[in-house]
C-alpha cells in the first residue's frame, strides 16, 4: 500500500528497523486495522486498546523480520492474530472468573454503554460460531484476507477456510 508520501508499506518496513520515522509512519497507517482486528476478535475496546499497544510493542522488536514474503499487511495481521489467541488463552485462566464476580458482586464496574452495544452486535451475529469458525470469519471477512493468506496463517488447508465458511453461512443463515 502506497501513502500519500509514495512509500509503499513494504519500503517503509525495510526502513523501519532503523528509522523512527519510517516506523511511525508504519504505526499510523495500520493501527486502525490491528486495533479493528482485535476488536473483532475480542469484542472488547478496552481488550482491543490492550492489544493493540502490545502488537505496536510487538512490532517495534520484530519489524527487522519482515522479509517481504508476503504483503506486510499479511505479516502484520498474522502478529496481531497471534497476539490474540494469546490474550484469549491468558483470559481462559481464573482472572476472568474473579473479574466477572468481581462486577456481579459490585466491586468493579461493567463494561461502558458503548462496549455492551458492541459486545451485544457482535455476539448477536457470531454467538453460535466455534472459535475455529469466529477465527476465520475475522481473518477473511474482517482482514479480507485471501483463502490462502487465512489458511496459512492458521495453520489449516485452503479448503478447509472455504468449509469453515460455508459453515458459517449455513449457522448464520438459520437465524
């Protein structure tokens, strides 16, 4: 992707690694999509907030990686995909039961007005949907990543990205 200044993603991320300035303009041009794939991916802003910072961090130590393999989108949503799972695993532990009774109980506030409408959409949309499927409908729908890009990046065969989203339509279709 080519900025106004005429420097594709992929020429900034060769200079990244040793030019801040390169590497701001990096973080400008992709926070919105590493902020919106966590977002979707968690259903939280303040989860997605927390991510995202970690992805930026992430990226700083890792940018001297990026080997132009693929499109450095690519590569950047797979840090931010991975940083996900990563979160959710960490969630899955006891802290999330005492957060949880932590707002029944009084102690904590519950999420803001804004986060619960959000929360309520998107678990209205996907609530049915195994985490497998959650996972690669955010990868092909909500990154527009290829088949082939969703497939590598989760580590699973291309036609098993095209199941996955057949299966997708058929729950989300049922209602």
């Amino acid at each position: 992707m080519a900025d106004s200044d005429g420097e594709t993603d992929e020429s900034l991320a060769a200079l990244a690694a040793a030019d801040r300035a390169a590497f701001e303009l990096l973080l400008r041009r992709h926070y919105d999509r590493i902020h919106g794939l966590a977002w979707q991916l968690t259903g939280s802003r303040a989860d997605a907030d927390d991510i995202a910072q970690d992805v930026c961090c992430t990226l700083a130590e890792k940018i001297g990686s990026f080997r132009g393999e693929a499109k450095f989108t690519t590569w950047l949503t797979g840090i931010t995909f991975n940083a996900c799972s990563d979160f959710r695993r960490r969630r899955r532990s006891f802290g999330t039961m005492i957060d949880r009774l932590g707002v029944l109980a009084g102690l904590a506030s519950p999420p803001d007005g804004r986060d619960a409408y959000d929360a309520i959409w998107v678990k209205s949309a996907i609530a049915r949907l195994k985490p497998a499927l959650r996972d690669t409908v955010a990868l092909v729908v909500g990154q527009q990543l290829t088949h082939a890009e969703a497939a590598e990046m989760l580590g699973i065969a291309e036609n098993t990205v095209a199941w996955r989203m057949h299966e997708v339509r058929r729950i989300l279709s049922r209602g």
